[in-house]
C-alpha cells in the first residue's frame, strides 16, 4: 500500500489550475474545456494506477490486524506457560 502525501496532490492540482488560469493562449472556451478534461483524465489516470484503498478498507484492516497481534500474543504466552512447565 502506497502512503500518498495528500499536500502534494494538492499542490499539483493548483499548479495546472493556476496555468491553466493565467494562460493568455486559453481566450476560447472550448480550448480551455479540452484541457481542463485532459489534466482530469491524467489525474484520473494517474491515481487509478497507484495502490490506494478508501479509509473503510484502511480501517477493516487495522482492526484484522490487532486482532491477530492480539491472537499472536495469546498464543505466545500460552508456549511460554507450556515451556515453562517442562
């Protein structure tokens, strides 16, 4: 699972908003539409391509995985008591 630092996406997204906003080459509005859905789409495609979960998904499994550190050391215990009674 990849950590993604959310400030640099943001960052990202507002350097080509902020292009986007003071480019005099944009005076059309159909040519600004067009780049607008082509920064989307990369951006789309971008985060589809990195390993994320939603914060449900992230949540299930931290709770998954206290329960088997708590199960691992249950049974750890439970070998040190059956050591110690040889």
């Amino acid at each position: 699972m990849l950590m993604l630092d959310k400030n640099l996406l943001t960052e990202l997204v507002d350097k080509c908003m902020n292009d986007l906003r003071t480019s005099s080459s944009l005076n059309t509005g159909s040519l600004k539409e067009e780049i607008l859905t082509t920064v989307h789409s990369v951006l789309h495609k971008t985060l589809s391509n990195l390993d994320l979960v939603t914060r449900e998904q992230f949540d299930i499994q931290t709770k998954v995985l206290d329960q088997a550190r708590q199960k691992l050391e249950l049974l750890s215990n439970k070998i040190t008591e059956l050591e110690n009674l040889k």
